[in-house]
C-alpha cells in the first residue's frame, strides 16, 4: 500500500511517500480502507520533535529515541471498514468510522488496523469523510479540557485564545453548546470566521490585549501559547480556571501548587481519544452544532507541502489529507 513514511526527525521534506506492507487485522482488530485524514499540530510535533518547553527528551521517549518508532504519521482518519477480526463485534466491513489513532497513527495510509476498542465512532449522517477525519483532534481536545478539567457550565465567561485553530473552533463551538458566552482571540484576517462560529467577542491580538479592558473570565483555554498563569490570572473570576492545552512541562507539574484551593485553578495535561466521545461528537455534528473547519485538502501524494503549510502556524481549522 502506498504510506507517508518518515525515518528521521526534521522538516516537511524528511517525509516521503513509500510502498510498504499493508497491515493484518489480528483477531481483536479491524482493517480500515482509510479515505481522509488530516496532518495537524500533532503531527508536526512527532515529525520536527519541536515540542512545548520541557517536553523535548519526553517526546523523543514517546516518538522514538533515536528516530520515529513509529514510521507513518496521522493521529485522525476516516474510512471504511474493510474486515474485521474474529473476536470483533462492534464493526462489520462498510461500516463508514471516523478515528483517532492516537499513538498507533498510520492515518497517512491507505490502510490501518486499530483495536477493536480504540477511537473509533461511526460517521455522522450527511457528513463527508473530509470533515469526518478532522473531528476528533480539535473536538476531543477542546471537550475534554472545557467539559473534564474546566466543568463547564451555562453561563460562564469562557475565553479561547488561539481561536481560528483546530482546537480553538472546536473549543469556541462546544463552550457556545455548553451555554457560555465566549471571547476568541484570533488576528484580524480571522476575525469574520471565528465570529461566523459563534464567539460572541473577537479580540484581534495584532491591535487589542485580552488582558486589558476589565472583563473577567470563568474559564480560559490556551491554544496559542501566549497566555501563561502570570498573563492570565490577573483575568480569571475568583474561581477561574487557566486551562493551558499548549502548556510546558513546568507548568504541567506546577499546576497543582499555584492553584490556590478554592480559588483560581491552573490546568495542563493531554486529551486521549475515546469511543465515547467521539460519539458525543459524532452526535453534535449530526445536529450542526459542531462543524469542523477545512482550511485546505492536499493529496497523499503532496504531504509534505501540507506539512510544510502547517509549519506556517497560520493555518485556519484543519489542513486534509485526501487519501482514496
Ligand atoms: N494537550 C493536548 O492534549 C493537545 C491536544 C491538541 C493540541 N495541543 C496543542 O495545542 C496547540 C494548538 O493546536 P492547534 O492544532 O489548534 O494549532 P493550530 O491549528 O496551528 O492553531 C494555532 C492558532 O494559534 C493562533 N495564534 C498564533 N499566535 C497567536 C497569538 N499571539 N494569540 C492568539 N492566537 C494566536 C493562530 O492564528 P493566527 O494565524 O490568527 O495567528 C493559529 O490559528 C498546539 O501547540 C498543539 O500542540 C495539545
């Protein structure tokens, strides 16, 4: 089958598309015919190893230490289930799933197999495989910080900074779903999107500060990297939350003591796909309450532009891989 294979750390062009082996379901497993999938900031970090501050030997111990464990890149996909193991109920071939691979990846192929337990979720009526394949980075990641680690709650002032990326549309959509009323911080040539998806206020952070103006926030989530404790807490209610997706290790590890008990809480950490969520997902988009943004579609065969285009850091929402 035809991959995106990487065997060494570096820049867009260290990827290549390669004919190797497709993979064998195992009795537990199910083979997916992939048709879309997506490179992302997932992917740029396990390609350049450029991770957040602290981050960098952790990566490498994930990815692989001297060079990718794991060949294939691709933490989101969509397709069709081709055959499935003996000990697999759930799924049965044709069944049209969306995933999230999580440390398995391989979505930048024309086939994986996942366990029957990973990520996966039926895909949602009426929706493409396109944008089937780009639910769940953004999608599981703005839910589980806004709903697990801030408990969101209808009414709160919720502020999104790094609102026109992939986690920052789907955090702006889900906190509006949750009853928030919602601030995104994005640069001006963003503005009307991130307006068109509901943020009730747009901050242009070229021209405006968030931090300036006297507003409070009952919760705000990072998804640029601009916004530390020290930045953001002066604008947190009493018991605001900072909820940084973008954090270091240090603040990972310091969450837990410059927290004050009772009062303004800072939470780091990482998502991890599930079935359950993104079945949750699935069912918002159905309703047209979630719509994952397409920035652009590139081919397998022209990967490594889309990464180099993800490199930017411009991107608006997600950045497809068209594979069928
Ligand atoms: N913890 C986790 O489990 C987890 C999961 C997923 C992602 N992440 C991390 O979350 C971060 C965001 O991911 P993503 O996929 O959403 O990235 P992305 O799609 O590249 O979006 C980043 C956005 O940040 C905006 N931005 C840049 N500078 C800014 C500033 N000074 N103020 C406000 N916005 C600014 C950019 O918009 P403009 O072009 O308008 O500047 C861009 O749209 C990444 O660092 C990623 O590694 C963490």
């Amino acid at each position: 089958m035809q991959a995106a294979v990487y065997t060494q750390y570096g820049p867009p062009s260290v990827v290549s598309i390669q004919n190797i082996a497709q993979p064998e379901p195992k009795a537990t497993e199910v083979l997916i015919r992939i048709h879309a999938s997506a490179v992302n900031s997932g992917d740029m970090r396990a390609r350049s190893l450029d991770m957040p501050k602290g981050f960098g030997f952790i990566g490498r111990l994930v990815f692989g230490l001297t060079g990718p464990r794991k060949p294939v890149l691709g933490v989101e996909l969509s397709g069709v289930i081709e055959s499935v193991g003996d000990k697999v109920s759930a799924f049965k071939p044709g069944d049209k799933i969306f995933a999230a691979p999580e440390g398995a990846m391989g979505g930048h192929a024309e086939f994986q197999t996942l366990r029957k337990d990973a990520a996966i979720a039926l895909i949602p009526k009426g929706c493409s495989f396109e944008t089937a394949a780009v639910i769940s980075f953004g999608g599981i990641t703005a839910l589980q910080f806004l709903r697990d680690k801030g408990e969101i709650k209808r009414g709160d002032k919720v502020l999104v900074n790094g609102a026109s990326g992939t986690v920052g549309l789907a955090a702006v959509q889900l906190a509006k779903h949750f009853g928030a009323h919602v601030s995104g911080v994005c640069s001006g040539r963003n503005a009307q999107l991130v307006r068109s998806i509901g943020a009730d206020v747009v901050i242009d952070y070229t021209t405006a500060d968030f931090t300036e103006g006297g507003a409070r926030y009952d919760l705000i989530l990072d998804a640029a990297g601009t916004a530390p404790w020290s930045r953001a807490r002066p604008v947190l209610t009493k018991t605001g939350r900072l909820l940084l997706v973008n954090g270091s290790l240090c603040d990972m590890l310091c969450a837990p003591f410059v927290s004050r008990k009772n009062g303004k809480r800072l939470m780091a950490g990482v998502a991890m796909g599930n079935a359950k969520d993104l079945r949750f997902l699935a069912d918002l988009v159905a309703k047209g309450v979630f719509t994952p943004i397409i920035d652009r579609t590139y081919p397998l065969s022209d990967i490594a532009l889309a990464h180099a285009y993800v490199d930017t850091g411009r991107k608006k929402g997600s950045v497809v891989i068209s594979v069928v």
